[in-house]
C-alpha cells in the first residue's frame, strides 16, 4: 500500500472546524486585500515593486503579485529562484544573496538560460565566475552592488567602496552594473514611528552617499533597491529608493502588527492573513490546555505566536505542543478538540515549516496551494 503521510484529501466548503492540524491557514480574501492595498499605495509613485518572495515562496502568490503591477520579484536563495521559477514564468528574479562556489555557479547558469537574473555581489572576487557564466550562455548578467546600510551582514561599506566594484563591473564585458541595494532588517519592526523613520534616514543616506560615489566616477545608477514591509511608508516618503522589496505585507504577523504606520498613529494598511490552526488535545488543568501546535510548526525567532483571541496567550511546551492560558490566569472555556488560531511571530519562518497553504474563505476550505519553496536554504 502507498500512503502518503499527511495528505487527506479534503473537499472544497469543509468548514475550518473541520480541518486537521496543525494546518497553515491562508485567507484567500485577505491576502487579495492585501495585494490591492499595496497595489494603491504604489499607484501613482515613481517606486517600482519588487516583492520578497522568500515570505510566502510560492509561484501562485508571485504571479498574484506581479499581474497587480510588480515588477518582478526578489529571492532570497538560489534555491527559492530555482523553485519559483520550476513553475512557469515569473518575470525578472532578484537573488538577493551573494552567489558564490562551484555548486551554486553551476546552478545559476542552468537557471539562467530559462529565467531572467539579477544578482547581488558584494566581493570583486565574485565577478569573474559570472562573467564567464554570462559568457557561456550568451545573456549579459545584471549586477547589483549590495551596501552595508547598518545590517551588518553582507555588502560593501557605504562611500567609495560602492563605486570601486560598480567600475570593476563595468570593465568586465558580459556583466552589466544595475545599480545599489541597501536593506536593514533591523529596523523593519521598530515599533515607534519616529524612532523608526530616523533609523530608515540613516540608512537610506548611507546609499545614497554609496551611489553619489558612483556617479562621480562615471556610474549610472540605475536602481536603488531595498526596504520592506515595516518601513514601506517611510520609503514613499522619502524618496531615494526606487525598487521597494517589501514581502510580509502579503500576510502580516505579530511583529507586522505591533508597528505604527505613520506619524498619524495609523495601523499598517494591510490585515492578518496567515494563521495556525491547532486543536486541544489534553485539558490537563482549569486554566490550561494543550494545543498540537509546538516548535515543528510554529517558528521562535520573533517569540511566540499570538493567538487571534486577545484573552488567550500562548506558551511553547515542545516540539509538538504548546500550551494556551488565559491572559488573567482564571480558567479556561475550552475542550478537547476545540480549535485555536495563532498569528505567527515571524510569517517567513513560519511559513518555512509547511508544505502546504490551506486556503479558506468565509470560513470554508477552498483548496491546498503549495509551499513551492519550502526548506529552499540553498
């Protein structure tokens, strides 16, 4: 007998109370919101979207976002490309991490004969490998010079050293310098307005610094590319950026939800999409129960999920289980086999655990949509 683990087949217009778990809800109404939303924020401005698509890594939401006006999109690994691209056309893929070694230079020419590549360098080292890459299948290769804007990750940093790799770019004859990328994850998720938009300043002075350099030693910058969910509005303000690379939007989490939009006080513009359903599986206690929603789908890195009920708060207890109280400590008005939905603390992550989206709308399943690149790390 061939069973597949985990693969009941479910009909279309199952109630939500009746799915297993845990699952990975996606709203489909939501989510089209959300689209739109970023669609007429975008409509008008100069900035071009590129979303990330390393938050929901699937082909189905990258063509969604693409025919609302992007683009193209970004990609954080090679790998995600690589499974995005398996699917049918996207458009113009950005590999947003440095490309470098043998295995993954091999990769990159097969996939760059049927999909349309930028890629991001940091180190004069790497360029001779594309080039040669970009030799062999006869398409010049766009590049884009990453700039270190307070990440403290990858990139050049800010000043002169932008312009030094943008010139030994342009020497080499299949490669074509694109512009300057300048991205500070850490700032996304300031929750205070003011303390963030100082923060995006700084950073976006840092690249502009980086791309005045270029152009006084004869570099035409087309592209300056960077920004994300949490500073999106910032961005548009500001000016500078002309690609915006925001991915979360798409599904918002609990991190997403705390920031404050605008000097107004306005919440971001976009609505929870994304959430995981568990059920009860052991009422231990009055005031506790225990959910089949643990480490294994639930991700960590930005603390615990938050339950979509505002008088629940959740707790991990292991790899499969995790515990629900409520936020005043009296006992709970659960049971075994009720059901509980926790926002994610961090949706790519979260996301990263699942092979498939379970699609509702009005409360209803609508159909299984894959997770295309999931555990796409390479």
């Amino acid at each position: 007998m061939n069973l597949q683990v985990g693969t009941n087949e479910i009909a279309a217009g199952t109630p939500i109370a009746e799915l297993d778990t845990p699952a990975l809800i996606l709203d489909g109404a939501a989510l089209e919101a959300n689209i739109a939303a970023m669609k007429r924020l975008l409509d008008g401005k100069p900035q071009r979207l590129r979303p990330h698509a390393k938050t929901h890594k699937s082909a189905v939401i990258a063509r969604m976002q693409l025919a609302a006006g992007a683009v193209g999109i970004c990609c954080a690994k090679l790998a995600e490309a690589e499974a995005i691209a398996s699917q049918g056309t996207i458009g113009d893929i950005y590999v947003t991490t440095p490309i470098v070694g043998r295995a993954k230079l091999a990769r990159l020419e097969k996939l760059s004969r049927i999909a349309k590549l930028t890629v991001l360098v940091d180190n004069i080292g790497a360029l001779e490998p594309l080039a040669e890459i970009a030799r062999r299948t006869g398409r010049s290769m766009d590049v884009i010079v990453e700039v270190d804007v307070g990440q403290q990750r990858c990139g050049v940093p800010p000043g002169p050293a932008a312009a030094q790799l943008a010139q030994a770019i342009t020497r080499l004859k299949h490669l074509s310098f694109r512009g300057l990328h300048g991205y500070q994850g850490k700032l996304q998720m300031i929750a205070s307005y003011e303390e963030r938009r100082a923060a995006v300043k700084c950073a976006l002075d840092l690249l502009m610094t980086s791309a005045d350099y270029c152009r006084r030693s004869g570099q035409d910058v087309e592209i300056l590319t960077g920004g994300g969910s949490g500073s999106l509005a910032i961005d548009l303000e500001l000016g500078g950026l002309n690609e915006l690379q925001p991915g979360s939007y798409v599904f918002m989490d609990a991190s997403y939800n705390r920031v404050v939009w605008d000097q107004f006080g306005a919440r971001p513009p976009f609505v929870p999409a994304l959430s995981i359903l568990g059920s009860v599986v052991s009422r231990p206690a009055a005031d506790r129960a225990v959910i089949d929603v643990g480490w294994k789908s639930a991700s960590s890195d930005a603390g615990p999920p938050v339950p979509r009920l505002d008088d629940l708060v959740f707790y991990f207890a292991g790899d499969e289980h995790g515990h629900i109280r409520r936020r005043d400590g009296k006992d709970l008005d659960l049971a075994v086999g009720d059901m509980v939905e926790l926002i994610p603390s961090h949706c790519d992550t979260t996301v990263n655990l699942f092979s498939n989206y379970t699609v509702v709308r009005n409360g209803m399943f609508e159909k299984l949509l894959p997770v295309d690149g999931r555990g796409a790390s390479k």
